[in-house]
C-alpha cells in the first residue's frame, strides 16, 4: 500500500470546458457531484442515471446540470456512481471513451475480473476506485459535499491502468477532501471484508430476532449498533455475493472470537472474560 | 408490561427539604444529578463514590451540592447509579433507610435473587429500575441532562414493593423526561439481553479480529457499529455474568441467523440471501 501523498499533485484543470459524467445520480453520485461543484472543479455536470425520477430529483436539487441518456463523449471524467455488480458492464461499454472512467464499488477484484472476462486487458483510462463514505440514507436528498473530508479512498490500479488516470481520479478525490491510498484489489477485499462487510451482514443477522417490544426499551448503543442494518438489503447482498470468499474468511474468524466469548461465558470464567473484553475494547480507540 | 403514563402522576415534593444522595458519580448518576437539579426536584444533593476523585469532579462541576462517605439519613431518595455487581451489597446495607433505594442497573433478576438470599424479603422502599440510555463516555464530565428524555426506564417492583415507593421513583423518571414501563424481572432481562448485551458482546467479538491498518479504512458504519465496543470493558464483563442465561439464549438465536446467512452466501443461494436481508432490514425502522 503506498500514499500518493494529499500535496503531491493538484486535479488536472483543463482550459476548455471541463465536464462530469455521473453515472448513478443516489447517495455517492450526487455527493460527488455536490462536493467537486463546491470545489469548482468542472464547469458542467452530467447526471444519468436508471431511475428517471432519480435523475430528475438530481438536476432539480442542482446537483447535475442536465440530465442525459448516454455518457456525453466529450466528458473528461465518467464516475461510475452504480452498485458493484453494475460497475463491470459499465466499463466494458465505455472501453472506448476517451475520459477517465472511475467507480466507488466496495468490492474491486470480482469487478475487475469481470471486466477481464470480456476482454483481453482492462481499459487503461478505468481506475477502480472506492470512497469508504456512506450514510443508511440513500437517494440525491441524502447528497452531502462533505462526505468524503477525512476518509479513505482505495485505488486499486491494475499493471494496464494508465499512470495519468490514476493521477487524475486520484486529484479529483483529494480535491474532495479524502485521502487517497492504493493498493491491490484483492488486499482492498479483504479489508473492507472484515472493516464494513462483515458488521453488516452481522447487523443483517441481529435484527433477525429483534421485534417491536425490543424496539420500545432501545438506547442509543442499539440505535448505532443497527443503523448499518437499515441499509438497501439488495445492494448489499450483491456486495456479499461479489466478495463471498473474503467476507466468508473474515465471518469464520469472528465464530471463533464468538465460541471464545461463549465458553467463557458458559462456564463463567471471569478472568478469561475479562481479559477478552479489555482485548477487543483496546482495539477501537474511543474517538466518537 | 403496563406503562403508568407520563402524565398520571407529578414528582412528589415534600414542604421540608427534599435531598437526593446520588452513589455513583459517573456518566448515570451525575446524568440524573443534573436532570434533576434543572427540574428543581430536590433541594440538595449529596454524592458519594468508592473513587474520591470522581466525586470531588462532580463536585466541582455542580453536579452535586455536597460530598459525603455515607448515605445521609434524611435523603429522600438514594439512587444506587454503580455497576449491577455493586448493587445487591447497596441495597442490604440500606435496607433500614427510610428514603426510597432505586438502581440503574442492566440487569435485574440476579440482583433481587442476591439481595434476598442474604434477607428473607426485599426490602419494601427498593425499586429497582433501569433506564435504558448511556453513551460510550463515562465520568461525571460526560453528564448530560437530557439523557434520560424520551428513553424507557423499566421498574421490576417485586410484590414487597411499597407501591408509594414506585411511584415516587416513577415520578422522579418522568419528570427527567423518561418513559416509564413496570415489567417482571425475568421478562426485563430477556429483552435487555437481545437488546443491549448481545450487541456488546457482538461487538466485542468483532472488535477482535480489527487491526491498526484496518482502522485507516473505516467509514461512518464500522463507527457507529464498534461504538459500543469502547465501552468499559470491566463493568460489560460483569454484566455478561449476571445476565449470563438469557444472553446465552440470546446468543444461540443469533448464531442460528448467522448459520443461515453463511450458508446462503457459501452456495450463493441468491434469493435466499436477498429475503433474509430484507426480513432483516425490516425489524429496523430507519429512524437515525
């Protein structure tokens, strides 16, 4: 993993007219857009996107300047702001476009080897990205231009990928606010397996056995445990079918913290308890 | 469960000085200190804590009027904010004490079964109570009034109770913005177990497995789902113990969602996996 350093290089500027192609107009897609217009990084701003009404809340909230069918040919940036499983047929359609294609998937190795199932390398102006940035809220309502100040972006560049889109995306996300890291697709999998996929996919299996009396005696620790299990049941089981085998790696070693936990609990071993607890409360700082 | 109705009863208010002796100084008593005060329910308030230091800074915060070694024999209320294991011992020692005795602890069966096997019946000016809010902050400088407003607070009067004495303590929650609910013991520590000590456990299960590199990727989800996982390490293990049967239950049911999930991701079962999320993001309203 290297840091391509938030001073090193500044987001490429050019002196024509510059434009955004924002693919997918939700949450991600209208931050982004939100965030690079406060910076005023491109003087025109295309929003598409599946859902017409989606599309038509993005260009009424001014997030997008216009709302269009196709990625205009000229735009000198394509974010591709759609659910992993979508990212890989997006790409292979723009192979071809000559701006710099770039996703916010949080899932990368599966994505890029579906683009390679088509054809023979991947297109050297697609850079997978991922901004580690997300709400339970969703939709252009939820865009905030700040989402991204303070958290990691992942790029995750592939021997074929373009030194100059690199430098571009990765200009773009600073300029944004994040910090911009790179590293291997499959090291990226993993540690978004076990930092986001696995406290949902547990969130999702908690809330199995939670009922409404449950939900009148919650305090504010239920109410931040579960916020992630609110979020779109369908967009995340395609992230957990993408990155099945890190997320399924990642799921074991926590059973084994669990059995742990469990024993000592059963036959109430106190010190043994106390001393995995103090174990795992050292892990996560309290910062908030 | 029966709910006495915030608006049924007012705080009882003697024509003599009302004093308050808060045992317990931290986030929990030194919260309801200052609700209190705000709510000008007592004339006085004394503090008392094992640590002088912690006493001696919700002294100097206003958060008491007065720091004493022993609980004042004309106190009108005695609230017991200390950790469940420390509470039984509390409540013997005061069993003689003309003020009504009310606690904050998690859990509620096995402090009763403790404080009887030790005398033959509860002492009747005990009510034991739990409002169900904190934070992941501790001490008196995390105290905060409105803590307690619109939060549920469980009373577990046992049939020795003095029903004047659940009223007054139920008066005194309702005035700091509390709603109040009466329940069984039993049924009290069923729901606080799949409510709130599972996800601790949970999260410190998971916290286990999370390293430095993996805290530089992390975004607002992974935040709010290990919050409860910095909480005091010592007190949670306590409370595990105490609570240990219904969490153990709690824990299989858990592990049963879990071995569902896991199948259906490891044989790529999509439609399953996509119902059971949606089941699961179901139980929980997204309510923030």
């Amino acid at each position: 993993m290297s840091d391509l350093g938030r001073d090193a290089t500044s987001a490429p500027r050019s002196a024509a007219v510059a434009s955004l192609a924002v693919v997918g107009t939700g949450l991600i897609g209208g931050s982004f857009a939100k965030a690079v217009r406060k910076q005023g990084l491109f003087d025109r701003i295309v929003g598409l996107d599946a859902n017409p009404e989606r599309a038509a809340e993005a260009l009424r909230l001014g997030l997008v300047d216009e709302v269009a069918e196709t990625v205009p040919a000229e735009a000198e940036a394509v974010l591709l702001a759609v659910p992993p499983a979508a990212v890989a047929p997006w790409v292979r359609s723009l192979s071809d476009h000559p701006g710099v294609v770039f996703d916010v998937g949080s899932v990368k190795g599966a994505v890029i080897e579906s683009v390679r199932a088509f054809q023979p390398g991947l297109p050297s102006r697609y850079v997978p990205c991922h901004p580690i940035a997300g709400s339970e809220r969703s939709g252009p309502q939820a865009a905030d231009a700040d989402i991204f100040v303070g958290r990691s972006v992942i790029l995750t560049p592939e021997p074929e990928t373009a030194p100059s889109a690199i430098e571009a995306a990765a200009g773009w996300w600073r300029a944004v606010g994040a910090d911009v890291h790179l590293m291997a697709a499959t090291r990226h999998d993993e540690l978004l397996a076990v930092t986001s996929h696995l406290p949902h996919l547990l969130a999702f299996a908690y809330l199995e056995q939670v009922d409404a009396e449950h939900l009148t005696h919650v305090g504010a620790g239920f109410e931040d445990f579960t916020r992630i299990g609110a979020a779109d049941p369908e967009l995340w089981a395609g992230i957990f079918r993408l990155n099945r085998t890190p997320l399924l790696a990642a799921l074991q070693v926590l059973k084994g913290s669990m059995d742990r936990l469990e024993r000592a609990l059963a036959h109430d071993q106190a010190d043994d308890l106390n001393a995995m607890l103090a174990t795992a409360a050292k892990r996560r700082p309290n910062r908030g």
